[in-house]
C-alpha cells in the first residue's frame, strides 16, 4: 500500500517540509554522491549512527563491513551529532525517493497544523526518538543507521491524530493485481504502523546483521502521536478546518 496523494488541504505553503526535503535532497548529491559506492559507503560510514559507538557498548576495533572495499571500524570515539546527521543520510535511490514522498505527502499538513518552526523542532525530536528506540533494542549494534524515516515515521503518527479521515489514494500491489484506492488516512497509517511492529519483533536484537530499522520506525510514529499534542496550534488547526468545510461545500455545488 503506497501512497500517492491525499484529499486533504493546506492554508499556508509548507515552507519547511520543502526545506527538509531540500537538505536531504542536497546531501544526497553532495555529500552520497547520488549513491557512488565510495561516496555512499564513506558518508554511512562517518554521518551514520552506530549505537554501539555512540553509547560505547561495543569494543574499540569492532567493525562492519559496508562495502568489499570499504569496512567501518569503530574507534571508541562515537559522536552524538550522527543523531542528527543520520536523519539526511540515505542507503539508496530507493530510500531516499520513497522516504522524501512520503515526507511531501503527510509533511505539508502536518506543518499546517503547527507552523514552520515549531515543524521544525517536531520533526527534530521524532528523528531524535525514532534512534533512541533503535538503540535501546540492540545497544552493542554496529550498524550504522541512516535515514529519514523515524522522523517521518513521527510526521506519519501526527496525521493520523489530527486527520483520521483524510482520503489516501494508494496504490496496491498483489502480484498480477494492481488497482489505487482511497481509504481513510487512519487505516492506511495503522497498517504501516502493524507491518512495522510485525517487521520489528523478530528483529530485535538483530542489529549486527542489518536491515530495516523498524524500531526507528516505531519509535518515530509513537513520538508524533504524543508531541503532536503539545505541537499543534488551535489557530491554525481552525483555519485548516474553515478550509476544508469550504472545498467540500464547492464539491457539493458542483
């Protein structure tokens, strides 16, 4: 179930979701390399988190093998700005353009709900509790750990609180099947919060072969749900619902 836009409205533009995708935009192409392998294994390498560095849980000289060329050795010196800058790395093509849609698609309403700055913070403090659930589940990881998506994760738990009947058209795959659906942004947001737990239970602990981190995931979307509450502006969150009660009366006309 992918997600291709929603029936859901903005008062204001959302100047910075736009500029968060424009970072990592940026970094993908700067500092990755658009995805060259030394560019790629070196930027994971050295702006990725590894909680076993970070937390110094794992053994000096411990070491991951990103690449045939190039290994990751830890050298007991894990810095807690990769909390930071793991959120603008990115392990792929695929990562980053999926992460940065779904970034656009859920983004813009959320950050209508609260403002750009306070986004801003919102958006920080997922990602900051998307890695801290990742590390706790396997503190001695030498993985390192790149990606958007536990801030995203946490944009995606805000939507689901603030509009549980927004319209998500998605698209479905099911072998030869496909088809696009609109369901409620409630049930489509649920089932990606139930892969991920289902995703993230056999994985505990399984830091050291790598993989999706779906506690990241988790730990994102649960931040969202909680923040948003202490994030959204009663205001704005008026203007949104003045907005939609008008675009739905000019639907009924016609």
């Amino acid at each position: 179930m992918f997600p291709l836009r929603d029936e859901n409205p903005t008062a204001h533009w959302p100047v910075a979701t736009v500029a968060i995708i424009a970072l990592n935009i940026m970094s993908w192409v700067v500092v990755q390399g658009l995805g060259s392998e030394a560019a790629l294994a070196s930027s994971v390498c050295r702006w990725g988190l590894i909680p076993g560095d970070v937390l110094g849980t794992a053994p000096t000289g411990a070491s991951f093998r990103i690449t045939e060329q190039l290994v990751c050795v830890l050298d007991g010196n894990g810095s807690w700005i990769t909390v930071l800058t793991s959120m603008f790395m990115h392990g792929g093509w695929f990562h980053v353009i999926g992460n940065l849609w779904f970034l656009w698609i859920f983004g813009d309403n959320v950050e209508d709900a609260m403002g750009s700055v306070r986004f801003v913070i919102f958006y920080l403090l997922c990602g900051a509790a998307a890695a801290a659930l990742q590390m706790f589940t396997d503190t001695g990881s030498v993985v390192p750990m790149v990606g958007a998506s536990g801030a995203i994760g946490g944009v995606m738990g805000a939507y689901a609180l603030l509009y549980p009947r927004a319209h998500i058209h998605t698209f479905i795959f099911l072998g030869f099947y496909m088809t696009t659906i609109a369901v409620p942004a409630l049930f489509m947001l649920g089932y990606w919060f139930l892969l991920q737990l289902l995703s993230g239970l056999p994985a505990l602990g399984d830091g050291a072969r790598g993989g999706v981190a779906f506690w990241a995931h988790i730990g994102g979307f649960l931040a969202g749900i909680v923040l948003i509450v202490l994030f959204k502006d009663p205001v704005r969150l008026a203007q949104h619902r003045s907005l939609t009660q008008r675009r739905t009366a000019r639907h009924r006309l016609f």
